[in-house]
C-alpha cells in the first residue's frame, strides 16, 4: 500500500511541474497519506526525502570558515572542494594543452592591453640586473624589485582601494612604491614560460610575520580567465591557495566563482580573487584594522582564520 501511495506521490511530483490541477490532487493524496501514516510505525519518513532538492540554495556564506573535512558548512570542505578541482582540473588541463598549441605571437597580440607598444615579451626582476625599488622594464611595465623578485601584489596601510572592476585588475592599479596591483595581463606574461615561483609574506597588525612559498606558480591568460596555478607550498603560514589552484579569477562584475551567490561581492568590497566557492585566502580583501564580519578584510585562512585581518602583505614571482 504505500509503495503505491509512493509511486502515486512520485508521479504527480513529476507532473507537478506541468498541472496545477495535479497539484491538488497530490496534496489531498499526500496529507492523507501523512495523516494515516502517523498512526502506524514510525518508518514513514522515507518518503519525506524528496525534500532533498532544497539543498543546493541552503549554500550560506562564503564565510566558508570550512576547515577541511569539517561539518557541512558552506561548501568549503575539503571533500567538496576536491570533486570539484577535479573536475576543473581537467578543463584546465585541456585549456592548457590548447593555449600551448597556438603560436605564442598569436597570444601575444590577443591578450595585450598594457603592453601595446612592444612585440618582445615582458621579463621580470630577475631578468634585469635592477637594484632594489621601482623600476621600468624593456617592455615599458613598471615593477618594483626586491632581490630579483617581482612585486605584484602589495597592502600596506589602506592607502589604495582594491574594490574594483575586472579591467583594472586585468590592467593593474595603485602606486608602484606603496599599494598596488601590477595587473592579471603582466603576471600572465611574466609566468607563461613556466618555470616561476610565488613568494607571499603576511604581516598582522602586531608586527608578526609569517610566509608562504610555492616552488611552482603561474597565471592563465585573459580567454581563460586568468586561472591560478600554484604547487610546492612550503613555509609557516600554511597552504591557504590551495583551494584556489586552478580555479579563475572572479570580480563583481566577471563573476566566475563556482558558488552560486558572487564571492568577490559577499566579503565587505568588491575585490578580485581566484574563488571556488569561495576560498581559504583573500589577500585583496578591504584593508580593515578590526574584522566587521567574518571574512571581512584581509585574510589568510590557515595563519589567522576569518576573522582577524592581517596588516601588510606582499606577493611576489621570480622566474628561473
Ligand atoms: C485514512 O485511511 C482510511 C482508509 O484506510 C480513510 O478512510 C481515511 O479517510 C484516511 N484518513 C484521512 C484523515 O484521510
Ligand atoms: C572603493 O571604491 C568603491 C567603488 O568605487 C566604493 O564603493 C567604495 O566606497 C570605495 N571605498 C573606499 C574606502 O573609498
Ligand atoms: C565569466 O563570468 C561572466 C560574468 O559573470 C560570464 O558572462 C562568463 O560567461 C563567465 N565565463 C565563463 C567561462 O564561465
């Protein structure tokens, strides 16, 4: 009898989408249904699992506070995370056997902004014999050098506002001896050969440091959404980008996370990062001195958690 009741409830669930008239007839079938089944044994609650499908807009917060492996909160577990790298992974793969195929003056011309005025391909700090400071490559970009290291990424003191649209974080912005963001299209040119490494270093508002290395790092171009490639952490700070390897970058406007809420939007700004859904680090979040939520401010997950925002950061490549 309640396989029947089953197959009934079933049948018109299906239809449900298409008569409103069959809605009615499944609702007087169904409370009848949990109306008697309440007075038998207690195993009722099978059918109740078509409920299941609500699920998916239960996805809170990106406060994705998820320590790997923790209880189902937000998305952010490690289990999660791993279907779904797997999956990128595999289109990454495929987006990069595709771009190795094409000639590299095709890519060249197809992706430049900045660079216009030169064919060379931009170098790097550590193709220069530059001193330490700002300096002017070949190519005409403006870096700043720290022991043949290039700066992309620098906060500081709040000087520079990283709320902004996916151009300029494709371009760059800020000043190149204070807060800046050297721009998604040089760090794409300046990884493309291979063979670089990313040093991150953190500071919190007491003057504690801690660093996070990856022996292998680079950035997809513009067509593929300049997707994140990073490997061989080593250092104190712990792997906070490993949940964003491979995944593309995201602004509020260029929203590519793979949450269905916007990641870039849902932290206090609207600054660009390289979000699954969303991410252990955010090291362009708004500078903020006392965290005003979850997630607000600048974060790095596995050295502070969410909450306590962090002071001064600095990202920075070099190329072999
Ligand atoms: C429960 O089922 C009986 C038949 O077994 C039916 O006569 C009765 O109307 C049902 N109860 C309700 C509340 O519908
Ligand atoms: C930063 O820029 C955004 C977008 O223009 C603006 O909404 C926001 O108020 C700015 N924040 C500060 C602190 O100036
Ligand atoms: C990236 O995001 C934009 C805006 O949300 C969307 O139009 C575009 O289709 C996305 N690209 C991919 C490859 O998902």
């Amino acid at each position: 009898m309640r396989g029947v009741i089953f197959l009934l409830s079933l049948a018109c669930f299906v239809m449900m989408t298409y008569s409103q008239q069959c809605r009615q007839v499944l609702t007087t079938v169904c409370d009848d249904d949990v109306v008697n089944s309440s007075m038998q044994k207690g195993d009722k609650g099978d059918v109740g699992r078509s409920g299941k499908s609500g699920i998916p807009g239960a996805q809170g917060h990106p406060g994705a506070k998820g320590e790997p492996g923790g209880a189902g909160q937000k998305g952010m577990q490690g289990e999660s995370c791993a279907l779904g790298s797997l999956g990128t992974d595999i289109v990454t793969r495929l987006a990069k056997i595709e771009e190795l195929l094409t000639p590299p003056s095709t890519t060249t011309m197809a992706t430049t902004t900045v660079t216009t005025t030169t064919t060379s391909s931009i170098t790097s700090c550590s193709t220069t014999s530059s001193s330490n400071g700002p300096h002017t490559l070949t190519s005409g970009v403006e870096v700043y050098c720290e022991d043949e290291w290039t700066i992309f990424q620098r906060r500081i003191d709040g000087s520079v506002n990283f709320s902004r649209p996916w151009d300029d974080y494709a371009n760059g912005f800020g000043q190149i001896d204070g807060e800046f963001w050297l721009g998604l299209d040089n760090i794409h040119e300046m990884t493309r050969r291979g063979g670089c490494r990313l040093k991150i270093e953190l500071w919190d508002f007491a003057g504690n440091q801690a660093h996070a290395d990856y022996s292998s790092f680079s950035i997809e171009s513009a067509e593929n959404l300049y997707r994140l490639h990073v490997s061989g952490y080593s250092g104190n700070a712990g792997d906070s980008l490993a949940l964003s390897n491979g995944y593309p970058f995201s602004t509020e406007d260029n929203d590519n996370d793979s949450w269905n809420g916007d990641c870039a939007t849902s932290n206090g700004g609207s600054q660009g990062w390289w979000f699954s859904d969303c991410a252990h680090s955010f090291l362009n979040g708004v500078w903020m001195r006392q965290s005003s939520g979850s997630w607000h401010g600048i974060i790095w997950y596995h050295w502070k958690r969410t909450t306590e925002p962090l002071k001064e950061t600095k990202m920075k490549l070099r190329c072999d």
